[in-house]
C-alpha cells in the first residue's frame, strides 16, 4: 500500500515536472514564434522616390524707388537797385532840357517859339520865362530896341553876348531861348525868381 502510494507521488512529480517542461518549452516556442513571423512579415517596400522639389523661382528685384524730384527752390528775390541820388538843381535843369525832344527850331512863328521853349525850360519855370519873353519881345525873335539895340527873344544888350550860346543866335530861336534860360538862371538863380524882379523894376 505504502509502495503504491509513493509510485503514485513519484509518477504525479514526474507529470508535473513534464508538465511544467512542457509549459516552458511552449513559452519558449511561443517567444520565440513572433519574431520569426515578425522578421517574415516584415517586408521591405521601397519608397517611392519623391520628385526632387522644383527649384524656386529666383526672387524678382525689387523696384528702385523713384528718385524723389529735387524741391522747387523760390527764385531768389531780385536785388534792389539803390534809390537814385537826387540831383543838382543845375543837373536838373539840363537834364529836363537834354531829355524832350527837340522841335523845329526853323519855326520863328510866335506859336512855334513858344512850343519849342515848352521843349528847353523847365515845367515849374515856364510861366515865368513866357512873361518875361512875352514883355520884352512879344516872342519875336528879331525884335529889335531901335534905342539900345537889344535884340532877340530875350532882348540881349548887345545882342552878340548870345554868340556864348551858338554862332547862329540872330536867327536861330532854339540858340535865343538856351541863352536866356542860362541868363535868369545865372543872374537871378531862376526864371521864377527874374520875373519877380522884372516886376518890380520892369527889366531884368
């Protein structure tokens, strides 16, 4: 009985051990199974080859930028011409003279004598000159004083002293006038200034 039971045990070892072999050579089997099917499943797919990339378009220049138009400058302001000097009464006197026109000096009618004094004595002096000219020789320019023999427009004494002013003074009426302007402006500074004196004493 006793020899029986131990047979038993030993046998019951023996299938447990077997069993426990077994076990392990299946775990075995089984660890060692999905790597073999993983290394056979495992199939090399090539890749596909990506199309190498199109170069990219090189990059336009950019635009200069427009020059910018230099500013507008305002025009310098003209210079001023100096304020002009006044001038000399005599300067005066000549230049009034030397800038009219010149009349016909070969009209002796008493209206053309008095145009042509217009043209030679100054503006703010002819009435005066006239007055005298008009008293003395009523604007004839041969007017003769049969007592002195004063001559011409202005009653010249004699009347060569008007050669000073142009050999022609007998009977050029321009050469009468410029001699006569010359003589109130020298003796009595204007004609203005004669004609007061000829009014006091009726000559000059």
């Amino acid at each position: 009985m006793r020899s029986s039971l131990t047979a038993a045990v030993r046998r019951r070892s023996t299938l447990v051990v077997a069993a426990g072999l077994a076990t392990a050579c299946a775990a075995t089997v089984a660890v060692a199974l999905p790597e073999d099917h993983a290394a056979a499943a495992v199939t090399t797919t090539p890749v596909a080859a990506q199309a190498p990339a199109a170069p990219a378009a090189p990059a336009a220049p950019a635009a200069p930028a427009p020059a910018q138009a230099p500013a507008a400058q305002a025009p310098a302001a003209p210079a001023q011409a100096p304020a002009e000097q006044p001038k000399p009464a005599e300067e005066q006197k000549a230049s009034r003279s030397e800038d009219r026109p010149a009349l016909d000096a070969t009209d002796t009618s008493p209206s053309g004598v008095k145009a042509l004094a217009k043209s030679i004595v100054p503006a703010d002096q002819y009435a005066a000159f006239s007055n005298i000219i008009s008293h003395e020789s009523s604007w004839n320019i041969q007017a003769t004083n049969a007592s002195s023999g004063a001559y011409g427009l202005a009653q010249a004494l004699p009347g060569s002293k008007m050669a000073s002013a142009g050999s022609d003074w007998r009977t050029n009426p321009e050469t009468q006038i410029r001699w006569a302007l010359d003589y109130m402006n020298g003796r009595y500074g204007s004609p203005n200034a004669a004609w007061s004196f000829w009014q006091n004493h009726h000559w000059y």
